[in-house]
C-alpha cells in the first residue's frame, strides 16, 4: 500500500500540469481539437513521467533525458496530429514557453518559502528571469498571431473599388456587406461611401472650391443658429 500513494501522488500532480500546458497549446494552435482529446493527452504525457523516472539508475543521465524529451514530444505529434515540420516546431516551440512560464512559476513561490536565505534569493531571481523570458515570447509571438488574423480578415472581407471620373482615378478599399443599403435616385445602384479626403481626388479643383463654399455657408448658417438659441436662453 505504501509504494502505491508516491506513484499516484506523481501521476496526478503531472496529469494536471500536463492538462493546463496541452490546453493552452490546444487553444493557441488547434481549437478544432476536443478537450477529451486533452484529457487523453493529459493521461499519456504523466504515464511518461512516471517512466522516466523509473528508469532511475538504470539508464545515463543523457539517454534518460533523451527519452523523457522524446516521449514528449512524440505525445505532442501524436495527440494534434501535426504533419508539417512548421508545425511541429510551433507546436514544440510554445509547449516548451508554457511549461518554462509554469515551471519559473512554481520554483518562484516555492523559493519564497526561503527567500530570507542566499539561496532562496537567487533561486527566487532565476525563476523570476525564466517567467519574464517565457511570458516575453509568448506575448510577441500572440502579438504577431494577431496582427496576422487581422490582416487575413482584412483579405476576407475588403475589396478593391476603382473610381474614374473625368480622367481622374483613384483606388479605396470597400467592405463587404458593410450595412450600407443606399441607392441613387438616379440609377438605382447602390451608393459607395467614402470619405472626405478620399473623395477630392476625384473633384476638378473648380468643384473642389464650390464645394469648400457649400460647406462653409453651411456652417455659417449653423453657427447663426446656434448663437440665436443661446441669446433667447439668456432673454429668458
């Protein structure tokens, strides 16, 4: 009874470690994945450990560090089924951050239990450098991921509209199905919105200044306005 805690206190400790770190890189790279698949994962990855660590003083220390290394990863191939080499680093690549960030973690809280100690100081700064370094890459690396989502959404969703209008040309980007449901009385086609700035690439400079004058009648006239509503607030 007694070897029998020590065994299931490990695998236990490891399955959970070895959830969280399979989770974050299941929702960082491969949503599609189902959690039973993590759980599976989870399972396989703490059978390892306890492998390793079985084979204590009967293997070298490098031959059971390449093993340990290799059931790992051959867990990770396996699990998220990876077929390109791109991936396979990815995948290596940012289950080796989270497991430095939660390893820096644990030997950082563990260290201040004797942080008063010169060991505990340099252990505690040493776990502090490794959750830094870790959380560094991890942040740039979904940075990068992000600014690249946007740019295939922007791909997705926008195209190209070409104006000519009396010799004059310019190119904007449109939205597709963008809400805009205006029509002209004219042709009965929809009405492509652009802005200001945009739209006086294509105005003669003739136009340009008739329009500048519209403009300003028409804050003019509104400024008139508002200053004969704010001298009969004061009247009153």
């Amino acid at each position: 009874m007694k070897t029998e805690y020590p065994f299931l206190f490990s695998f236990l400790y490891n399955w959970a470690a070895d959830y969280i770190l399979l989770l974050f890189v299941k929702k960082d790279l491969y949503p599609e994945i189902k959690n039973r698949t993590i759980l599976i994962g989870a399972s396989a990855c703490s059978l390892s450990y306890i492998l390793w660590e079985g084979t204590a003083g009967k293997l070298p220390p490098y031959c059971r560090i390449i093993l340990k290394w290799f059931l790992i990863f051959s867990i990770l191939y396996i699990l998220f089924k990876i077929r390109s080499v791109k991936k396979i680093g990815k995948t290596i690549s940012l289950f080796l951050c989270y497991l430095f960030l939660m390893g820096g973690a644990v030997s950082f809280f563990l260290s201040c239990i004797h942080i008063k100690t010169v060991g505990g100081r340099k252990t505690a700064w040493k776990a502090m450098a490794v959750i830094w370094f870790s959380a560094g890459v991890i942040f740039l690396w979904k940075m990068k991921k992000k600014k690249e989502n946007a740019t295939q959404i922007s791909k997705t969703y926008t195209y190209e509209v070409r104006i000519s209008r009396k010799g004059r040309k310019a190119v904007y980007k449109g939205i597709y199905d963008s809400g805009n449901l205006l029509v002209s009385q004219i042709t009965g086609q929809g009405v492509c919105i652009i802005q200001k700035e945009q739209a006086a690439k294509l105005l003669l400079p003739k136009e340009k200044s008739e329009i500048e004058q519209l403009i300003y009648s028409f804050q003019k006239k509104k400024k008139k306005r508002r200053e004969k509503r704010m001298k009969k607030r004061s009247s009153k």
